[in-house]
C-alpha cells in the first residue's frame, strides 16, 4: 500500500486521502470488533472479504439509482470513495427480530416483523450509539426533517435491494445498519450511502437452516468468521468454483 495521509482509523477501516480532492481510499482491515470493541480479534482475509463484497453491492446501488459514495475498488484491500461528511447517525432497518431488538423489547429472535422498522442511532462509541428518535436528531441539529424523510426513503430502498439479492442466494436479511453522508458539488449537495455494506453490518441467515453467516459468528462464538463472510461471497457468485488454495481468493 502506497504511503498516504491517514484521515481516521476506525475499528475495521483506515481512511486515507484521496489522489483527487474531494476523494478517499478506504482500506479494510482484518480486524474483528464487537460489544464495543470489548470484544477484539483478527481475522485473516476479512478485510479482503468485505472489500469485495461491498464493492458488489455499491454497484448494485449505483445500477438501480441509489446514491451512494463508492467509485471503484483500487486494489484487494482498497477502495476509492468520494469524500462525504457523515451525518452522525446509524440507520438500522430491521426485518426480522433479532439482537437488541430482541433483548429491548423481549420479541423472540427470529420473529417476522409485520413491516421493516427503520431505527436510528447516535454514533458515539463512548455512549454505546445509543437508540434516539426523530424529536431528539432534529432537537440537535443532527439532521433536518428533510434528511430524515431521505434518509428513511434511501434505507428502504436499500433494504429493497438487499433482501432481494439475498433471497435469490437462499439468505435472509434479517437487518443491517448504513451510513449517510452528505456529498457536496459546489453549492449543491445530496445525501448518499457511505462508509460500508458488508457481513460486517448486516445479519445474514441461511433461509433453510437458519445458520448465521454475519459478524454474530464472531460475537457468539459460532464458528469461523472467515468461512462465514466465504459462504455469502461464493453464492453471490464472487469466488472460484473450485477454490481449494488458502485463504479467500476472490474473482474480479
């Protein structure tokens, strides 16, 4: 990897300048988080995983319309971004009761929603990102009324999209979790999907044996993490046929 400015180290990514103004390189990392990073180990291959694997699907974005911060991928680990500013909230949609839905609400995990709920959180790692309502994002200037409704609007569509691509694989999408930033060209700006989309930040079940094949792997010591992100990456169509060297080897 080239020598670049370091921007913001994160639990899973390295952000770097960009070569252009207005862009970033997003380098993943092999490290795995959870509990608030009370929880910490590395995982050979991971961040080469959800580089691919965030690359397909912000291209599936980019075909259907859906704006988002993505541009192309530079290299296995790296991908160059527009540069955005954050809006500093976590977008959770949720379709299937699972994780602290569960636990908040006492809903069996695994329950079917009657329709996706879309949550927000404040990103504060200190506070735990913790849940808050629309009264209290417009009461800090967090986001406009406007934001909102788009933010609603584009975290629908995505999981439009998502829920879609996964069920043709045999997997549920039971919830995941987006970033948007704010993307400016000169006095105009939009709201796009930024960071990631990955195994990282969605929970993904086998729709027959109901087997976890997210970030719950890690968290709830259900096997290898790697083998897990493997599996969503092959029956999308992203690794060899007869893959039998070491290690993820991804199809370009």
């Amino acid at each position: 990897m080239a020598r670049r400015t370091k921007i913001y180290e994160g639990k899973a990514k390295i952000l770097y300048e960009g070569p252009e103004p207005g862009t970033i390189v997003q380098y993943y990392k092999d490290d795995a988080t959870a509990f608030n990073a009370q929880k910490k180990d590395v995982i050979e291959g991971k961040g080469v995983l959800n580089n691919r694997l965030c690359e397909y699907f912000m291209n599936g974005l980019t075909a259907l319309g859906i704006p988002n911060h993505f541009i192309k991928r530079l290299n296995m680990r790296e991908q160059l971004c527009h540069q955005v500013e954050i809006i500093p909230l976590e977008i959770i949609v949720r379709n299937v009761a699972a994780g602290s839905l569960s636990k908040m609400l006492g809903i069996e995990e695994g329950t079917q929603l009657p329709r996706p709920i879309v949550e927000f959180c404040y990103k504060d790692d200190a506070l735990g990102d913790p849940l808050v309502s629309e009264e209290h994002i417009l009461a800090f200037n967090w986001a406009s009324q406007q934001d909102l409704d788009d933010m609603v609007a584009i975290a629908l569509r995505v999981n439009d999209f998502m829920s879609g691509l996964m069920y043709g694989v045999g997997i549920k999408l039971v919830d995941f979790k987006i970033e948007i930033g704010r993307q400016f060209e000169g006095d105009y700006q939009r709201l796009v999907v930024a960071d990631e989309i990955s195994p990282d930040s969605c929970r993904l079940w086998d729709m027959k044996t109901g087997q976890k094949l997210d970030k719950d792997v890690f968290r709830r010591d259900l096997g290898d993490l790697a083998d897990a992100y493997t599996e969503v990456a092959r029956r999308l169509g992203l690794m060899p046929t007869n893959n039998v060297t070491e290690g993820p080897k991804l199809v370009n």
